[in-house]
C-alpha cells in the first residue's frame, strides 16, 4: 500500500466521521425530543451517549473500503480481523450504551475479538496468548480514559500518531492503514468531543477505540524486525491508559472499595480536584502521553536506546504517586463514640426534671393554701334575719346569702376564680 492510499483513507475517514457527527449533534440537541416513558434517560442524552458511534462508522467505512480497493496487499487478512473484531467489540459497546450488560459478557467477547486477530496473524501459540491477554487489558485501560470531555479523544488520537509512526518506520505500511484512518476520525469527532462535549465515545467508540490500538500495537510488534526493540517501544505507548488503571485499583484498593465499581477517582477526576479545568485536564493527559509515545517511537525507529524508556515509566511513577495524595474519596459520616457521661447525661436530665415537677407541685399547693385562707366572706343580704355581723354564725365562718356556710375553692392556685364560683354558688 502506498502512502497515497493511506492519506485518502485518512481523508475519507476524517469528512465521513466530520458529517456523522455534526448530523447526530443536531438530532441530539433538538429541543423538542420528548423523555422517553417509565422514567428513563431522555433521548437526546442517549444520542449524545451513543454519539462513539458516528466516529466507528466513519473509521470503519474508510478502512472497510480501503481493503475493498485492495490497498491492504499482503497484509489484507491480518487488518480485515482487527477491524471485524474491533467492530464486534463498538457492536457489544453500543448495546451496553443502550443497555447496561454484565462485565464478564463484555471480556468474553473482548478475547474472542483478540483470538480473531491473533489467529488471523498467524502468531505462535506462546505470542497468542500473550497478544490475547494484551489486547484485552489495553482495550479497558484506554475505555476507563472516557472519564472527561475530550480526554480519550485525545489520547487516543497521540498514541495513533505513534503507531502510525512505528508501521511506516518497520516497512509495513499496510499495518498503517488502521492507525491512519483512526488519527484522522479521533480528530473528526474530537470537534464535538471537546469541553462542552455534544457528543460522547460512549462504551461504543472507547471499546472500538481502545481495542483498534492494542491490537494495532501487537500486529506491528509481531511484524517489527527482530534488530528492533519493539517488545519494550510498543508497550510504552500505552502507559498513561495504564497508569490510570492502575491509580484507580490501587486507590480503591486503599479505600476498600470494589474494583468495578465507577467512583471519580480517575486521572482527570484528581486533577479537578486541585482546580484543573477540564479541558486543561484533557491537554495535560496528552501532554503526558506524549512522552512515552515519542519515546518509544525513537526507541523503535533506533534512534535512541531502550535505556531512556525508563524516564518516562520513571515520570509516570511520580505522576501516579502524586495523584494518590489527592483526596478522592469524601469521608464517612460517623456518629459521635458513646462514653460513661453520655449514657449517663439521660439519667441525669430525667432526674433533675422530676424534682422539677416535685417542686412546681408543692408550691402550687402552697398559693392555693394561701389563697383559700384569704378568701373574705360574703357580705349578707339586706333583711334576711341572723345575716347580721356578731349573730348567728360563728366569727371566722364564712356564709352564703342564704345562711349556708361556704365551701373552700379547690387547690388551683388561682384566687379569683374561686371567689367567682363561690359567689356563683351562693
């Protein structure tokens, strides 16, 4: 294949993921899109969920046709496994998008995708089986990159751009082909990927992402001379997707958390815990993958050792530990401990409001002793025979109207009232 056919495919890949893109933007933002019933998401978020979609189709079909025009040469049945296993793998992604699908559904058809490629590579059984568990680790390490607007993207269109430098460099630019259409359909829809993203890779795009480029870099390491250091260049290029697994494992691993379960606790997460926006994020994660790329396309080009892979390996130990001082996790709500004074502070309290009440009690039963006493007696009506003062009754008694002696208020401590009713009653 020449390096016309690649540039065309690339081309072809770029406006066809460019026009995809832009037509599923606009379906996606009509405002009109009614929710859809039983409380689901509504469907102009799941257009943007599954918006990955339009940039697999826009690769796909470019490749696709490429090898159709026979551009792919000899290397036409190893390319024509990786894009059909790579597009099983966007297939799978897109009904997870629609419908969540169990972890162990999704590795079984990663490996059946890699065994594809591998068998279809003509690799030895030990390669195989190394490639096969490659293949899979790498596709979810740059899956769990789609954490932030642009951030797999990015990254993802850098590490192309170095695979893509290794196969022109190893004298098989048909293993190019794959790389090149994917560099220019990741910077197609980075467009609308970009912070505000309108679009997103979703399960579809990161999966077909991430595996196109872990299988890339084993079908190039297994058609690298064997003068060249690929076992150690190729691998390099996938560090900061690797770094970022294993921040999160080792982070919740700390925090006694379950490893499958989604926290933000990713790269771009930190950052923006230390006021890093997110498209600084995203530019700063390319930066960072930037430099294992171009390292190992150096080393692999044999322009510097394999010695000086190890700075970058070294930087993106520091970056992890570094990321690991940053809180990820808010901490727990616990309850105050109990102690001796506050299991006794009930008793306590409930012991002071008795005497309290004890207390209130007895005075009122004094006032209303006091108010008894205190009651003046009734004045005696005019013309009614012993009503008059010194006869009849005795001094001190206190007599009704009609010459009945009165009868005492009730303890209610309230004299007034008493009075009335007494009056009331004479």
């Amino acid at each position: 294949m020449n390096v016309l056919g690649i540039i065309a495919s690339g081309v072809a890949a770029l406006f066809i993921t460019v026009a995809l893109a832009k037509s599923a933007r606009r379906v996606a933002l009509r405002p009109h899109i009614p929710d859809e019933p039983g409380g689901r998401a509504p469907r102009a978020e799941a257009l943007r969920r599954t918006g990955g979609a339009t940039a697999v189709l826009g690769i796909g079909t470019a490749t696709g046709a490429a090898l159709w025009l026979g551009a792919a040469d000899d290397a036409a049945g190893s390319v024509g496994g990786l894009l059909a296993g790579a597009g099983a793998v966007a297939a799978l992604g897109l009904v997870h998008d629609l419908k969540p699908l169990w972890a162990a559904l999704r590795l079984a058809v990663q490996t059946a995708a890699a065994v594809l490629v591998v068998c279809l590579a003509g690799l030895s059984p030990a390669a195989g089986v190394l490639a096969v568990v490659w293949i899979v680790l790498v596709t979810n390490a740059f899956a769990l990159l789609d954490h932030a607007d642009g951030l797999l993207t990015a990254v993802g269109l850098v590490t192309a751009a170095g695979l893509l430098a290794c196969a022109f460099v190893g004298g098989d630019p048909a293993l190019a082909l794959l790389p090149a259409t994917l560099v220019a359909g990741l910077a197609g829809f980075l467009l609308h990927n970009w912070h505000p993203a309108r679009l997103r890779l979703g399960a579809c795009g990161a999966q077909f992402t991430g595996f196109a480029l872990a299988a890339s870099g084993a079908l190039i390491q297994a058609a690298a001379p064997s003068g060249r250091a690929a076992w150690a260049a190729l691998p390099a290029l996938a560090t900061v997707a690797l770094a970022d697994s294993a921040l999160v494992l080792i982070s919740r691993r700390r925090a006694a958390r379950s490893p499958l379960r989604a926290t933000d606790d990713h790269i771009a997460h930190r950052l923006r815990r230390v006021r890093v926006t997110v498209p600084g994020a995203a530019v700063l994660t390319a930066l960072w993958a930037g430099v294992p790329v171009a390292t190992g396309t150096l080393v692999y080009a044999e322009l510097l050792h394999p010695a000086f892979l190890l700075l970058p390996l070294a930087g993106t130990a520091a970056a992890v530990y570094a990321l690991l001082r940053i809180p990820a996790y808010t901490p727990p709500r616990t309850a105050p401990p109990r102690t001796g004074s506050s299991r006794t502070a009930p008793s306590r309290t409930a012991t002071s409001r008795a005497t309290q009440d004890r207390t209130i009690t007895a005075r009122r039963r004094t006032e209303a002793a006091d108010a008894g006493a205190a009651i003046p007696a009734a004045a005696p009506a005019t013309g009614v025979k012993g009503s008059a003062p010194g006869r009849g009754a005795p001094t001190g008694t206190a007599r009704t109207a009609a010459g009945h002696p009165t009868v005492p208020p009730p303890p209610n401590g309230r004299p007034a009232e008493a009075a009335t009713a007494a009056a009331e009653r004479g």
